[in-house]
C-alpha cells in the first residue's frame, strides 16, 4: 500500500466472493482517497461476465484526488 498511497485506489469486491477480504485487507491499510464498492451477491468470477455485476461495477469513478 505505501507505494500506492495517496493516489487514489477504487477496491471492487462482489459480497460473495472468497477473494473480499483481500479487498477489505488492502482498503484497511490505504490512504484517503479510498473506496471499497460492493456487488451485492457477485461472486469474483461473477465480476468478470455476468452484466447484472459488470454493470454496476463498470459504472463506479474513481475516487477523486488532488495527489495525483
């Protein structure tokens, strides 16, 4: 994280998906500006193809900064 930090990071992590905690393990160590997006009900591989995920995923900014 210290060399991502303080750009901004944009964590996206379906509800179901075995790999969150990696997510919630990063966003936990980073830096403002930060955002974890959850999927309600996406699995990882759910992220990858299903529109009902890819969606809503591909819709979310990133986090907005002057530090960049």
């Amino acid at each position: 994280m210290d060399l991502i930090s303080p750009r901004p990071l944009l964590m996206i992590a379906g509800t179901k998906a075995d790999t969150k905690y990696f997510s919630e393990q990063a966003y936990a160590q980073a830096k403002e500006p930060k955002e974890l997006y959850l999927i309600d009900g996406a699995t990882h591989i759910d992220l990858y193809d299903k529109p009902e995920y890819v969606t809503p995923a591909s819709s979310v900014s990133t986090p907005s900064s002057t530090n960049t």
